[in-house]
C-alpha cells in the first residue's frame, strides 16, 4: 500500500516576529521602531496576513493526508520524501530556497500578501489551497523550470533556481583561470562570476545584463523552461597578467569551468551564503544546467 501524500509547509518568520525577538517584547519592539520613525503596526499586520495563510492551507489538507511544516532556516536538516507536496507560503524567493533540497516534488506558490509581491512563483492566493492540492497529484499541470548547478573536482555539488555566485568569501578580488563551452579561456581577477538561469533573469541576472546593454553575449536571457544558462563576470580587472575579454556568454549544455587561482573562493546559491561550497587553490568548478527540474504547480 502506497503511503497519503505528505504536504510540507515552508514559511520563514516574519520581520514582526524577527523584531519581537530582538527586543524580547512587542511593547519595547514597537518603542525602539516608533522612535526612529517606523511603525511596528505594518509589520504585524503582515504577520497576521502570513499566520492566516498558513491556517487557511492547513485547514485545506484532506483528511486522509499527511502534514508537516518547516522554517526556512531549517531546510538543510529537512528530510523531503518523494510523496511530498511542498507548499510555499511567503515571497517568490522562498521558493527558490526549498528548490535546491527537493528532487521532483510538486511545488505549490501560495501568496500570503497579494500585491507586494512579485507572484512569479507564488501566483495562487491562500483560498484555493484545497482546489491546488487536489489537483497536486497531475503531473500534467506542472511547469518545469530549469536550475543551474556547480560541481567541484572533489564531487561536492550545489544546485540552485535562480543562479549561484563564485567568488572570495570576503568579496575580495577573485582569481581563476575561466573556460568557456566555446574553449575560449583567460585568467581572470574579478569581483565573481555569476551563472544563472531563466527564473533568475527576473533578478540579479537583469541587472548584469543591462550593464552590458541589456544582452548575455549578444543574445536575450533565457527563459524560465530554457536549458540554456547565462553567465556574466563581475567587474573583471584587466592587468599585464589578466584579462577582461572573455566576461559573458550562454551556456548551451556545455559547462563553464574555473581554475581556482586563489584561497577562500566560496560557490553559493540564490543569495544564501551560509549554505555554500568552499574552493581552495588548485580546484576546478564546473557549472551548468542541473539535472533537477523545479516542478512547480500551475
């Protein structure tokens, strides 16, 4: 006999909460904010907002199923069974957070504040929560969208939604030696390289490409199901032992490689930096398109 579904509530804490904490109670939280011209009120009615999603998803789920719930913060210690259906209530970007755990599992977007957020991956308001799980178990429904991945020479692998980030652990100066698909190569000293996918094209990847005139190596940015990737080099620093030629381009299913030239390079993914990859001199990082395919409900 197979085993019910399990749906998995992720969520992160909410800044009211963040600020309750810090200061030990709402009275001295909303003191501290009220004297620098802040108000503790917006805050908590996002709070509110957040904690009625969540009970409206909750109530959702059929009887017959099971249930869990999981904070941001604890998603590395998170063990995701193939059966899960993983829904998200809170900005697009937590979204892309649980991605790099989960291994085909569906994904359902719940939006706790329709209008302050963007919706690209969390489109569905709370009160089609039971509709949504329903309908969870068609796997026709889903749209797959593309991640990207880094592999060290050692086997250590990271994957993520949006993009990952090479580069020093203190963002200083950066040095490798970079191949592209195309065999193009250089020796480099930079602020990073950053790879990244469609979905991420909406984000840092944008603000890279209109630097270098709205385009990745001539060409648009991905899609959010396109295998293809695009990679730009941070403030490449040209010196008689470097270059900044080779700075961006696309990945057709080839992988861009770097040579680590200096210590302490880290390798992280769609901003969070305390989940990383360490690469020490003499390493060799591949990145590419990720066999994993964020299935997320539509």
């Amino acid at each position: 006999m197979s085993l019910a579904p399990r749906v998995v509530l992720v969520h992160r804490r909410t800044p009211f909460a963040d600020a309750v904490a810090r200061h030990g109670t709402r009275g001295q939280a909303a003191f501290f904010l009220r004297t620098r011209g802040h108000d503790l009120a917006e805050l908590e009615e996002a709070d509110e907002r957040q904690r009625g999603a969540l009970a409206a998803v909750a109530a959702a789920v059929p009887a017959d199923w099971r249930s869990g719930a999981v904070e941001r913060a604890d998603l590395p210690r998170f063990l995701f069974a193939p059966e899960d259906v993983v829904v998200v209530v809170g900005q697009d970007g937590l979204v892309a957070n649980v991605a790099k755990h989960l291994s085909g599992q569906v994904v359902v977007g719940i939006d706790p504040d329709p209008g302050r957020n963007v919706g690209a991956l969390v489109p569905h308001p709370p009160r089609r929560a039971a509709e949504l799980l329903r309908r969870s178990a068609s796997a026709a429904e889903c749209e797959e969208r593309t991640m990207v991945r880094a592999v060290t020479d050692d086997g250590q692998e990271l994957h993520a939604l949006n993009e990952v980030y090479v580069g020093h652990r203190s963002h200083q100066t950066s040095r490798y030696v970079l191949t592209a698909p195309d065999g193009r190569c250089e020796r480099q000293a930079s602020s990073g390289v950053v790879v990244g996918t469609g979905t991420g094209a909406g984000g840092w990847l944008a603000s890279l490409a209109r630097q270098r005139a709205g385009s990745a190596g001539g060409s648009p940015l991905p899609g959010p199901a396109d295998a293809d990737l695009a990679w730009f080099v941070r403030e490449a620093w040209p010196s008689p032992t470097t270059g900044a030629d080779v700075t961006a381009g696309r990945l057709r299913g080839g992988d861009l490689v770097l040579d680590v030239l200096g210590d302490e390079l880290v390798v992280f993914g769609d901003g969070l930096e305390e989940d990383r990859l360490l690469l020490t001199r003499g390493q060799r990082l591949r990145v590419g398109t990720s066999p994993r395919r964020l299935r997320l409900l539509r």
